[in-house]
C-alpha cells in the first residue's frame, strides 16, 4: 500500500556539531519512493553520499541552539513479507561474494559466541528458511519486549543472557543466531505500519535460496508494509543520526499513515 | 536560491518496453533536494540503482500503450557558479584515481583529435582555469546555438567541423577540448533556471587546482541556479531516458521556478 | 594448463611522462595467478588502483630516456572455454543492475548503426547464444584478418564496411552486433596461448542466460588457456598503456608458454 | 628496502571446508609488490574479490585432508614511516566521506567507552599527530606485551583493564583511544621487518591534516619497512584466514628477509 512516513527530531545543540544523518530511504526492489520532503531548521549547508552498504547518509554541522529535522515520504510498498518455508540453506561457497561479510560477527553480534544456543534452537530443524524461522519464533516467545531495559552498549550476548530487551536487541540476537549457523543475515532500520506504539523500528534480514528474506523477532506474525531507510551489519553501521560533539535529542515524532490519509 | 524544477514526459509504446530514467537528481556538495516527487502512469514495479558514476537509475517495464512520467522536486540551489581565473592546471600525476578516465577520449569527445585546435585556441594562455575558459568562450563565439541542427550520433568531432549545434553538442565539444590538453572534463545534465526556451539542459565541468568547475558555452556569461541531474564522460553515459524497444516520446514539458511561486 | 604469459615493453620519454599501465591480472574465476613478476626499469615510485571495471591499473611518471617495463606471470587457465548453443536470451528487464551498461554504444561500438547488419546475420537464429555465435562466425568469415589495416580511431562502423582489420577490430564489431539485439557484450584483452603471431590480444565476452560467455571472432574454432588482463566497453576502456606526453614504444615482446618449460 | 615476505601455512581439514583468504598484499602508495607467489596444495579452484575495504581476498573450499598454502613476495618498501609532531587534528566535518566511519566504535574498538583515559592520557596535548603519538607511548609503556593473555574475543576495553595483550590488542587499544578523540583509526595487517619474534603483525593509521599516519604502539622507536596487506576497522574486518567449518592449524612459518638474501 501507499503509506506516508515521516519523523521530525528536535535538538539543542551545545554549540557547532558535526552531524551524520541516515534518513533518507532509496528506492529499490521492495519500496518506490514517490514523494519525499527533507527539512532542516535552520537551514545550513547538507552534503550527501553513499556508504559502504549503499546508504544515503547526510552531512552537515548544526550550529549552536535548537536544531530541528523533519523528514517525510509517501512510499509504495509491500502488503505481505514473502515468506518461504523449506527453502534451502544457501552453502557458504555459493554466497555471493558481497553477502559473505555477514557471516562474521560484528561489534553487537557475536555470533561466534552463540553458536550453542543456535544449535539447541534450530535442533531437527531443516537447513535455511526453517532455521532462520525457528530463530525469530524462539525470541518472539522467550525474549521479553520492554523500554529502558538495555541501551547503546547492549549486545546480542547480553540480550541471550537477558532475555530483555526492545527491537534493537531482539534483531541483534536474530542475526548473531543466524550468522552461528553461518546464514548470512543484516540488520534493517525504518518504519513499519501499525507498529504499537509507533516509533523508528529495526528487523533483521537473513540470506537464504540466493534472496534476502526479511524476519520480524517482535511480532508473533511478521508484517509487511515496511519501509527499508539503511542495512548494515548491525546498529554500529545504522545509526540515524550520528553526532560529534554535545547535543541533546529534546523531542522526537514518528508517523506511518496510509498515503489517502492528509499528513501529518 | 530555491528552485521548483521538473518534467512530465508522455510515452505511448508499442508493446512492453524496457526503459532505464535518470530523472532522480541526488543531494551532494552544490545542491540540497528539500522536496520531491515522481509519479509514473499506469504504476508499475520500478527498482532503483546507482550506475558508476553515482547517478541514481530508474529501472521499469513500460506497459503498451500510453505512458508517462512526471518529476519534480524543490532545490537548494547556488546562485552563482565558482569561477576562479588564475587557477592553475592540475598535472596528469596529480589527479586523484577516479579522475584519470576524465582525460580520454569517449565515445562523442574524440579528444585525440582535436588537439591542434585546442592549442590554437589557448595559445598564449596560462595552463589551467584560464585554458578552459578560452575554450569555453571560443565555443560560445565560434559555434552558433541551433535547434535540428545536430542528432544522436553528432560528436564534437562533426560540431568543430559544421560549427553549429545544441547545448549537447556545445558540451560535447568543450570537453574534448578540455581533455586534449590534459584537462579532465565531464559532462552534467540538469535544469538551469531561466534557461531560453526551456528545456532539459546540458554543460560541462573541468578538473582544475584540485577540485571541478562548472562551465557552460551556451552562454555569454554561466549563471548558477543549476540542479545536476547526473555526470558521465559524454551524452552515452547520461541519457534520461533510455528504452529497449519501440516506443514514441509524444510530449515533453520542462519548467524551473522560483520554490516561492506554486509550482506546476 | 598452466602457462607462463608475459610481455616486455621498451620506451624513449622525450621528458617526464605520466603513464597508466593495464599489466597486472587479476585472480578471478577463470584464471589464478600463481606467480607474477612486474619490473620497471629505471626503478620509480608505482602506485596502483582499480578502476570502475575492477582492473588493476598502475601510475608511474616515467623519467626522460630509455624505460622498460618486464610484466610475467605464472596463470592456472581453462584448457576450453564454455560453449552452450541454444543457451536462451537473457531479457533486459532481467539484467543485473551492472551489465546493463554493457548494452549502450560506446566509444568504437556504435550499436545503434549496426541493427541492420546484425538483424540480417542472425535472421533465423533463436535468440541467445546463437546469435552471438553466429556473429562471431559471420565476422569470422567475412572479415578480412590483415595488420596494418586499422588504427587507433577505427570503429566498428568502419570495420563494416571495410571488412578488414584486426583482433581489435573484429572484437568491436562483434561487440556492437551483439548490442544491436540488446545482448551485453563487453571486451577482453590479455593473452591467448598458441596465438600466431604472437601477441597482446583481444576478445569479447557476451552475457546470455545468465553469464558471460567467451567468443572469439578471429578464431575458426575458438580455444582456451586465455589469460584475461582487463574488462571494459571497449578499447577506450582497456588499453595496456596510456601515455600523457611524448614517449616511444621502441620494442615489445609477448610470450605465452606451458609453464613446465623454463620462462623467457 | 625490497624485502622478501611470506608465509606458510599448514592445515588439516576435517573435510570440505569454506575459506576466505587475506594473504595477497596490493601495490599501493607505500608499497611496490615486484614479485609474488601463491601456491595452494592440494590445488583447488580459488576465485579472488576485493572487500569493501579495497582488500583482495581469495575465496576456496578445502577438500578433506591435509592442505597447505604457500604465499611469498617481494615488495620495495620505505625505509621509515612518516611522523609529523604538531600536524593539526581534522575536524569531522572536513573529514572525507569514506573516512568518516573510522571515528566509530566497532567490534573490538569501544571508543565510546574510553572517552575518560583517552582524554587523560592526551590532558594538555595539542590535538592531531600529538595526540595520537600521546596514545600511542601510553600504551607502548604501559600495556605488557605478552603472548597467550588475550584471544579471538578480547576487546579495547579489556586490554585497558588488564593492561597486557599482543599486537592485535595494542592496535585496538590504539585505535579506540584515537576515535574517542574523533580520529579516525583504522587496523593495519602485515609484515614487519626484524620484528622479534617473527610472525604476522598488526598496527594501527590514524587520519591527522589530511592523510594517514601509521603508528605502531607494540615498539618504542617504530620503524619503516611494512608490507601492508590488508585494512579495515578492527580485527574483524581483516583476519588472514576465515573458515568455514572444522579445520586445525597445524603448522605456521612467517619470514622478512632483505631480498638480497636468497628466500625460503
């Protein structure tokens, strides 16, 4: 369906501080961007480039004083997640050579660590989709979603142990999980329709029969109506923002509408 | 300034049609997309890419029949090109890597060939800055702006022989120059407010003192107010719009506003 | 097999002279490079980069006087390339994002002037495979090999009509044909074992049912054990050397050998 | 100097077994590869790619059994490495797109939990190159170099706590000292001259004034003569060797001899 996305962030700036903003979604295979709005208060000079991952990130120095961001689009996207079951294991000498990277662990995923635990959980389960499936399933039912319960520092072995944490760690765990039984998987950041209580959300991505699947450890039923803004190996490549310097985030919106719906 | 810009292209093809647009601009150091749209009629699944020169691509499948496309976006843009007379040339050793390929020839700046003219035209002027813009003013003086004059497979080579041409062929022509003294060039593709009649428009950047300078041989003295759509070594690498199969571009509007007054 | 491949380059520089070299192969899936030797002679500080192709180029300023370059390598190679008549054609809305350049007139391969010609050679042939082969053996057959013939400006347009040329040329041709029926097709150059006379050499490779797949238009019967140094759209893109300044190639010898016999 | 590096490597795998491998070093600003050899045993199909760091890395599976890998270069070296006391610190927004990732925390570099010892070590320096040197003696005095004290999982954090590791932990340490400071750091793999033991090494670059320096905290006076074979943000990115399955290390030999001296 057509959904209108956006968020607005509000700053107080300490004085200059060099800012890297991940905000702007691309188009691609899942998602059409058809309208897209991007202000910045005061205006100042925004520069743009591609990561690595081929993220759009956005350059710029706020200056002292509020500082505020307003991003908003209107996005074609998928009603359902595709879904697979028994598709196979892709073996590690057929990844493409780009996707290999995300079989190792990263700064939150150490996944070298978790690789009993992976085995207890996908245990006379079949290789691929139905490993990846068992995984999310498994922390859906025995991670508790709660606020304030983790923070910037929290990795996927804190959350194993845990067994708290909010979307951020429940995709952290998923993807460390997958990568111990060496299924490539990334993290995802962006919107999602109808997520309660609406906010910046992450998932996670796992690598299977040649295709990204997308998998959803916080919802008992995955939906679709997703919009991508950035991938990456983990939160430390995803951030929204990035700052350089002494600024603090004063208020925060975020909004997915249906697009027939006037915006916010 | 702030600019409205855009274009509605109206297609009728004759059965489906690949098409790849290049119709996107990207935020970058000159310019700031604060707001955009594109529509495409009847809506069909388009992915998005960037080539390699970082343009963004559109990719789709056009159905038979009517098809069209409408564009626009509001643009920070800069009310004045750099100039920097004086500056000096950039030796071949000192380019940057990615800069290199800018000094050969491509396939309508047959640079190689044009280099007795290019030294006729800057005999007696310092290497660099000053070179480029004796090139630039030559072409302005010597070549005359004329509509059907020049087609798809004119190169700079057929424009320095019959003198007349488009903004494409003008462009064609200062790059060759260019690179035949060792300057790399590109070519932009974009909007330029109050351009005369409107349309789609084509210039050129030169590689001098470390970093690339806009030129435009259309006119007697290069405004700003530009939106760069995409860059490529000549008009093969940007082309807006490019299909594979049968199909007939039936209208084409083109406008470039002021973002105070209510856009098209 | 494995082979010993290598070339030896003697030059006079008038004066200083920026040069890119494209000598040094790279490991890949058809060919691993077991040893190599890259000498320059008087020594000068190298550094090297990968272009937007992938290829390995190497810039050096080489000094006033004599200057030699000796490149050798040891190269594991396929003793057959892969041949696959009936292969299907791969539609264009099914290209990756990065092949899809390959179906764009380029510099000598002006695809959009040679749809007649290639319709009329493959008329009758299922689309795919056959088509480039039959192609590659219509070229084979009714282009003329003779040095001598062509130069650096020659295109394939040119070598249409004049039926004559060499390596080069018939791989421009062949490129282009390809093109005109909206089949990638991209040049190789290295060398080819057994080649008579022996030397640098050209090829192309066209992208069909999912793959590039090896031709050669200056063969009856096309062998293996080729070494691949670079990859481009065409000549513009791979040259061997490129020289910024006056400098003379005095001598240059190519060899190819099974590597069990001792290295020239 | 031209020195002869290698190393070898001797495995038993407990059957096929996926490997990546980082052990081919490319010619670049600071080194000049004039030799190389690569020999795997038992052969098997290798195919190479270049990582997102620009590293190559050879990609294989190893059959069951015994299998050793063989790698040697010759590679012209410089003699010393740059040091430039007082040169100025670069601020983040003057900072190069592709440079701009180094500032952040990674797998093993928690910069962000070493803001208080980086700031006191560095207490009344002035920022840049003095910094980072700051950083570097620090460590150098008061880190214990000591072999069996850390492994595959040790971080910065831990070495700050324990204050005794190897050179893979002084890189760490190094390196998040100089982010938490908003200097970029990245790890460098490779082979060092006359380092005692023998073995393979690791140090780290930080990007002061606009280029990188190289810093080694393992020695009290750092020295020229590295062969540089791979980049990237900390261990993780760079490992010599990655498999994919069950596979021992039976034997590892590494030598740097003066390519005078007849190699191994």
């Amino acid at each position: 369906m057509q959904l209108n996305a956006g968020c607005e962030l509000q700053f107080e700036a300490q004085g200059p501080t060099p800012l890297v903003l991940m905000l702007r979604p691309r188009s691609g295979a899942g998602q059409w961007i058809m309208r897209e709005e991007y202000q910045i208060t005061p205006s100042v000079n925004v520069t743009e480039f591609t990561d690595m991952y081929g993220n759009l990130c956005q350059r710029l120095v706020a200056p002292e004083g509020p500082f505020s961001i307003h991003f908003s689009a209107t996005v074609q996207t998928a009603d359902a997640i595709d879904v697979e079951p028994g598709a196979p294991y892709t073996p590690v000498e057929d990844l493409p050579d780009d996707v290999l990277h995300y079989t190792l662990p990263s700064r939150y995923c150490q996944s070298d660590q978790l690789g009993d635990l992976a085995a207890e959980i996908t245990n006379a389960v079949e290789p691929g989709y139905d490993q990846a499936e068992a995984i999310r399933k498994w922390i859906n039912e025995n991670v508790k979603y709660q606020y304030g319960t983790s923070d910037a520092s929290t990795s996927a072995v804190d959350t194993a142990n845990a067994r708290v944490g909010v979307c951020r760690d429940f995709t952290h765990l998923g993807i460390s999980l997958c990568r111990a039984l060496n299924i490539p998987a990334r993290m995802v950041v962006g919107y999602l329709y109808q997520l309660k209580p609406m906010d910046l959300h992450a998932w996670f991505e796992a690598y299977i029969d040649g295709r990204w699947f997308t998998f959803d450890a916080t919802q008992q039923q995955p939906r679709g109506n997703r919009i991508t803004v950035a991938y990456g190996r983990d939160a430390a490549d995803v951030a929204f923002t990035t700052q350089f310097g002494p600024m603090t985030l004063n208020d925060m919106k975020v909004w997915v509408d249906p697009a027939e719906i006037a915006e916010n």
